[in-house]
C-alpha cells in the first residue's frame, strides 16, 4: 500500500523556539517512520517582513541544520528549501486567482501582523495563504502537521482545493490539518496569554532550542505563574503553569492528570525545575548536532538540493496538470 504524504514546513527566520518544535517539528519526526514525508524550509513566505539578504540565507541553513539536528532523517524524508522549487511560486500566483480577498481578510495571522508591521503591509502577506496552499497541494498531501496557529491557513488551502476541483475536475487531494491536542500553542513564559513567538520583545519570553542549559533554567525560573502555588491545569485561570505542565507533558509524555498527582503538594519552584530539566534533557543532543551541522555548510547544501530534486519530481507533474487544465502554455 503506498503510504500517505505529508507536507508542512518552517519560515527561514533562523533560530526556532520550543514552539516549533513541541507543535511541529516533533511530530515531523514522528511521522517520518510511517508517511512519505516532505519538509520545506518556506524561504520565500519569509519576504513578507522586510530581510537582511545575507541573514535570509544563513536562516534557511540554519532552518535544514535544526530539522536534521531534531531527527528529521533526509534519507527518509524530503528536506528541502522552497525557493530552489519554482512550481512554489507558479502555482501560488495561480491559486492567488482562485482566492477571494474576503477570505483572506479573514485571516487571524494577516491581521496580526499587519498590526504588528504597520509600516510595512505588503501585498505578499495578504496573499501569503495562497502560497501556502500552493505549497500543500503541489504533494498532493494527505496530511499538514502543524501547531494551532496554522489550522486556518489549511483550512482555507481546502477550499481553494475544492473549489479548483469543481471547476475543473479532480486536480488536487483534499488536506487535513494534523494538530496535536496537546502543545499545539506553546505560550510565551512571560506572557501566557500569547503564543510562543521569536518576535517577542519580553525577556526570557521565548525559549530557543540553542539556548543553553543555564538560559532554559534562568528562562523557566523567571516563567510567570500565579499565587495559588497549585499544580493544576486549568488554562483559563492558571495560563503560565497549564502552560509548562504542557511542555513537561509532551516531553515525558504524561498526561495533565498524571502531572498533577506527580506535583501534588509541592510548589511552584520544584516544578519549575523538573520542567527545566525535562527540556535541557530534550534538547541536549539537539545543540551538538546543531553546531555540528552548522559547522559544514557543504554537507547541508548537499542536502538541500538532493532534496530540491526529488521534491521538483513531483510538483512538475502537479504543476503540468494544473496548466494544462487552465489553458496555460508552457
Ligand atoms: P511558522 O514558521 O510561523 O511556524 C512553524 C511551525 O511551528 C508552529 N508554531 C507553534 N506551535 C506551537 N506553539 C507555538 N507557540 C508555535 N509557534 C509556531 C506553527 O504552527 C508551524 O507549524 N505559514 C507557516 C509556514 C508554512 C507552512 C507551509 C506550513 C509555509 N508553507 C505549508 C505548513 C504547510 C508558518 O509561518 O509557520
């Protein structure tokens, strides 16, 4: 039986966060063993936001070192970057025709960071989730993993799909979003009311998975709880500790209910330090591979267009059915 595909991917902007890796990349790995996987470093949706050219290219690098160094294996999986597979951005304008402005202007992310870049609301990130769909549906994928603040963007890459499909019969698989009931929106340890973000200008608000293991503890020491010194999970009223018994959870794979026995009658400071520990833990063979990989910017190349070929195979084909149905010479 020929296994289900999967496509997701991660904006080049350098150094990723615990978010990404508890809502995505760690069922990236895991699903490796059992999908045909395709894992896109998404180069060209970072443009959205004014770059450093030279910073851009280290990002994406870095984005390949921090896939493989997570345990993405580039034998088993499609690693690749999105710009070096021009059927991205074909496909994106494409589906940018099939995409009604009333749709996009539905989108949460849209209209958060067009307030958060005032100064710079670009057509690119009003369209942004054409592209994606275009991304998607290029894999014919079954499956989109990804943490909760995608869900809306695979949601409408549905719609697109469907429709194209009516219009001009079947042309694309229908995508589900794959978002894990637990960490899918890993929130910031200085605000717990909102998610994990690079962009985040608090302090020890964001734990990047280079940071050392002195910074994750200093990090999650400093993580804003309540006074009730409970541990009990209750996001509505306890967001910082329902927050870090998430994280903990995922990486020690209990449930909420089994933390809370674990944690029963201690305080918030013994807790903290478990949940320190756990994600030091975690990440301690992540760093080595990292500077590793890092330190050998050939190896990666090697990688990325071994993975660009492989990954061009099969959205051509897509691509080629598409124009064909629309009437587009190529
Ligand atoms: P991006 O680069 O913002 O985030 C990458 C992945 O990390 C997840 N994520 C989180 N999960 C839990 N808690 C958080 N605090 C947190 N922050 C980020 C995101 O949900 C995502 O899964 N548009 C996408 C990139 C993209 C893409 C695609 C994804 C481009 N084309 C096609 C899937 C399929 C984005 O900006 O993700």
């Amino acid at each position: 039986m020929e296994k289900k595909v999967i496509l997701s991917g991660i904006q080049a902007t350098g150094d990723l966060h615990l978010g990404n890796y508890i809502g995505a990349m760690k069922n990236f790995v895991k699903m490796q063993e059992d999908y045909d996987c395709y894992y896109m470093i998404a180069n060209l949706h970072a443009l959205t936001v004014r770059r450093n050219p030279n910073e851009l290219k280290q990002n994406a690098l870095k984005v390949l070192a921090t896939y493989i160094a997570v345990g993405i294996d580039p034998d088993k999986s499609t690693i690749f970057l999105q710009s070096q597979v021009h059927e991205h951005a074909e496909l994106g304008w494409v589906l940018d025709c099939y995409t009604y402005m009333g749709e996009l202007s539905r989108m949460t992310q849209y209209k958060d960071k067009s307030s958060k870049h005032a100064d710079n609301i670009n057509a690119g990130l009003f369209t942004y989730p054409s592209l994606m769909a275009g991304d998607i549906l290029l894999y014919q994928a079954d499956l989109v993993p990804t943490g909760e603040d995608q869900k809306q963007h695979v949601e409408l890459t549905r719609d697109i799909a469907e429709r194209f499909n009516k219009l001009y019969g079947e042309t694309f698989k229908i995508p589900e979003p794959y978002i894990p009931k637990i960490g899918a929106r890993i929130m910031g340890l200085q605000d717990p009311t909102s998610k994990m973000s690079k962009s985040s200008t608090l302090p020890n608000d964001t734990i990047l998975l280079i940071d050392t293991p002195e910074e994750i503890l200093k990090k999650v020491k400093k993580a804003v709880t309540d006074s009730e010194g409970i541990v009990k999970y209750d996001e509505k009223n306890k967001p910082g500790i329902s927050n870090l018994m998430e994280i903990y959870g995922i990486i020690n794979n209990k449930t909420m209910e089994e933390i809370e026995k674990e944690f029963e009658g201690e305080g918030y400071g013994t807790f903290k330090v478990a949940v320190a520990e756990s994600i030091i833990k975690e990440l301690d063979p992540f760093r080595k591979k990292y500077n590793e990989l890092m330190a050998n910017p050939k190896n990666l190349e090697e990688i990325y267009n071994k993975g660009a070929k492989k990954a061009q195979e099969v959205a051509s084909k897509t691509l080629k059915d598409v124009y064909d149905k629309i009437g587009i010479i190529r």
